[in-house]
C-alpha cells in the first residue's frame, strides 16, 4: 500500500483520516476526541448530544412543554449544552492532537441557532464544522463569526457549484474542504437527486473528478476532497491517493468507527454489526425528513415496508372505479374505494389491521390498534427536532408552525427512535425495534479477519491498521 501522507486540513497538516460524524449519541466527545488524539480529524455529532449533571450521570432530555414550539425551545436548549459538553470531552481527549470537527444537519430543528450556541459555549475548542442533510447555504456564514473551517457535505459537483456561487465564495479562506458523500453506500441520510436512480449506483471517482475540476475553477484546486461513503481499506483507494487529477483527498470512516472501544453504543449494537451480511443495509425512502437514508433492514423497517405495503387510494366522491364505500375513524366518515382495493382491506381487518390512517397523498394505510395509539401519540409528543417534519407536519417557520400538509403515517419519529437505539444499546430487542443507521459497507464487518473472534480494537488501533494496510 502507498504510504499514507498528513495533508494540509483546516489550517494545519493531519492525517488524511476523518471519523465521520453520526447522528444523536452515536459519534460523541469521547470517540472524536480518541480519533483527533491518533492524529486525524475527529468528529462528534452536535445533533441534541448528551449531556451530564455534576456527578458525570447523563441528563434525560424530558420534555414538559405542553406545546410543540415550548418543546423545540426545550429541545434547543439540550441540543447547546449537549454540545458544549462533547466538545470540552473531545478538546480534552484529543491533547492538541489532530483536529476536532462539530457534525449537524442543516435540515434539523433550528440548527443556526443550535450550533451558534455551541460554538459560543466552547470558543476555541471546535476546528471545524461538517454539514450536510440539505443546502447549507449560511454555513459559511456561522464559520466566519465563529473563526472555524467549514466543510460542507455534497453528493454532486452541482450541488457544491450552487453552494459556491450562492455564499461560500465570500468565507472561501475558511473552507477547510469538502466532503463527497455517495449517496448510494454512505450511512444515513443521503444527497439522491430527483434524477438519479436509487437503485442504480454510479462510480464515484468520475462524480469526485468533476467536483474537482469544478474547485480548480474557482481556485480551490489545494483544498482536500474528502471521501466519504463506501470507504474500507484505505489500500482499496490507493488510485485515488496522490493522484494529481484528484488533487488531495482525505477518507472519512463512518462506519468502522462504530465498532471500536470507545463507540459510545452498546454491546447488543456491536454485535449485531459483526452479524450483518451483503445487503442488510437498506436504502429506503422512509424518513420524516424526505431525504433517502440508509439503514440496517431489521424489524424497525420491515414494519414500516409493511405499513406502507398496507396501503389503498381514495375518493371523497364516488369517482370513476371508486365506488366503493367505506367509513374512516369512529365516526365512519365515507370514503371512497375500488372494490378490489376493499377486498384487499377486508382481508387486513381480518388479520388484526383494523385502524385506518389517512396520509397526505389520498391513501389509507391499516395498522393495529396498538400501532395507532403509539403512532398518534408519537405524533401529539412532537418537540420540532427537524426543521419541518413528514411524520408530525411540523415546521419552525411561523406563524403556523405547520407544513400544511396531513401528517403522514407512513413515516415515524426520528428523536424517538434514535435516542431510544443510542441509549437502549445493550438491549438486542432493541436493535430489532428502532432506526439503526449504517452504511452498506457494515456487513465487511463479518468477514474482515482483523475483526476475528469478535476482536474490537480501539479507535488507535483502528487508526493504525487503516494507516498500515491489510
């Protein structure tokens, strides 16, 4: 394998090695800080973090307000002391090693003002901010008041060109560089255009090599692209390393990071990892933020597959082949249905899914009781974590506070979920009930020989042996 040079990242030269930053809890001030320490870019995700009470005992994020926009000032307020706290751990940890960048989605709750005031709170210890889930166009803004790198995260070379050309040219000194997400192999959420195929990956060294020909451009032809999705071996990419049509590249792990001591979630977590096989990882268009994301294919999204197969269209007036009556709710309001389709819901009922739910596009889907009440509920519990919200019709933009659209059904609370799979990590029922994040790459976990006998190295080790090959 080719040797692996430090490169010259938001400021100073580092190691070309990022950890990729992962949603609530899951990448923390203790695996960036352990990242930064070995001499790479760690990351810890400012998306409503932990935080702790004098004793070191984590702070349950309990919510009281009696309406959504007294929640989303709850939510807020955890989401700034939360990452306040994981960047003191990760400042502290790293030793002045490395680099220590702050990971948010643009499209989550209030974000501006959520990483404003984390950054207020711990001037001097963040390098760097990473970006993506939307077009973070006032990025560039928060980095200049703040004095940090800004690294956006994009999946085409247009979406970097609208970015530059909208905002980015004016802070163009503080871009510390840019990171490419796949959006077919990263974890999460994914940046598939309208006009790409989700079920047809493309090769990303011509996407990379486009973006970088787009920075030569604008005289960023010395700023890193940072790889991200897909990622393994660092030797797998050895054409991609000091290659000069590419200019300099850093590599950012997301996944890997998972499975180290220092990963923040639980044992039920970590074995299930080292359990999945190729095609576990499912991409899947279910998430209340409207973007594709990529998850393991457990009971969490084989119940929501199932919801939404579960699913018929309707009428408010007998119209063409909807003639068919049928009374929604307790009231049995009439709608409208093809008879086949109200076959189809007989045999449903008979199976237990007797509670009708309307969603925005005219349809009904059928769920157990038990699954409305929870879903109902989950609904009316909404604190505004996302910046507007399919499942809740949130939205934070006055003077609704609405999308205006019916709140859909098919969809489900990401805070819910995502706190619950953070936190509940040491339960395998758990793993089997919520969202669990991944990329696609994670099934390599079984089959990778550093990871024999259920070997799980620290984030150093982890380090070292991406540095050193096979």
């Amino acid at each position: 394998m080719k040797a692996i040079n430090a490169i010259r990242m938001g400021g100073v030269d580092v190691l070309p090695v990022v950890e990729g930053g992962k949603g609530i809890s899951v990448s923390n001030g203790v695996s960036s800080g352990h990242w930064a320490s070995a001499g790479g870019a760690g990351t810890f995700s400012a998306v409503n973090a932990d935080s702790y009470d004098d004793d070191g005992r984590r702070i349950e994020q309990v919510y009281r307000g009696r309406t959504r926009r007294e929640r989303h000032e709850e939510l807020v307020d955890y989401a700034i002391q939360g990452g306040i706290h994981q960047a003191r751990q990760a400042h502290e940890l790293a030793g002045g090693q490395g680099r220590i960048h702050a990971n948010i989605l643009w499209e989550m709750g209030s974000a501006e003002r959520v990483i404003s005031g984390v950054l207020e709170g711990a001037r001097g210890l963040i390098h760097g901010l990473t970006c993506g889930a939307g077009m973070p166009y006032r990025l560039s803004d928060i980095a200049a008041r703040f004095g940090v790198y800004y690294y956006p995260i994009v999946s085409s070379a247009r979406a970097f060109n609208a970015l530059w050309r909208r905002a980015y040219s004016k802070a163009a000194w503080l871009l510390g560089g840019v990171v490419y997400e796949d959006p077919w192999l990263a974890g999460g959420h994914n940046g598939l255009s309208n006009g790409e195929d989700p079920n047809r990956p493309e090769d990303p060294f011509p996407r990379v090599l486009a973006l970088r020909k787009l920075m030569r451009e604008f005289g960023l032809g010395d700023t890193p692209i940072i790889m991200a999705g897909g990622v393994w071996w660092l030797e797998e990419w050895q054409d991609w390393i000091d290659n000069p049509e590419l200019g300099p590249m850093a590599f950012q792990f997301g996944t890997r990071p998972l499975l180290t001591q220092e990963s923040p979630i639980g044992p039920a977590w970590k074995h299930k990892l080292l359990t999945l096989r190729e095609g576990d990882v499912f991409l899947n268009h279910f998430s209340p933020t409207g973007f594709y994301s990529s998850a393991v294919n457990n009971g969490f999204i084989q119940e929501l597959r199932e919801r939404s197969q579960r699913q018929v269209a309707y009428t408010t007036e007998a119209i063409g082949e909807h003639t068919a009556e049928y009374g929604v709710g307790p009231r049995k309001r009439i709608v409208y249905l093809t008879p086949t389709d109200l076959a189809h819901v007989r045999g449903w009922e008979a199976a237990g899914y007797t509670d009708a739910m309307r969603t925005p596009d005219s349809t009904l889907i059928f769920v157990t009781p038990e699954k409305f009440q929870e879903l109902t509920a989950d609904q009316v519990a909404c604190m505004g974590c996302l910046s507007q919200c399919r499942f809740s019709n949130w939205s934070q933009h006055p003077p609704d506070y609405s999308t205006g659209k019916k709140a859909d059904p098919r969809s489900y609370c990401i805070q819910k979920t995502l706190q619950t799979v953070g936190h509940e990590a040491n339960e395998p029922e758990a793993m089997e009930r919520n969202l669990m994040f991944s990329g696609h790459n994670a099934f390599r976990f079984a089959s990778d020989p550093f990871y024999s006998n259920g070997f799980i190295p620290t984030v150093r080790q982890l380090v070292e042996r991406i540095l050193t090959g096979r």
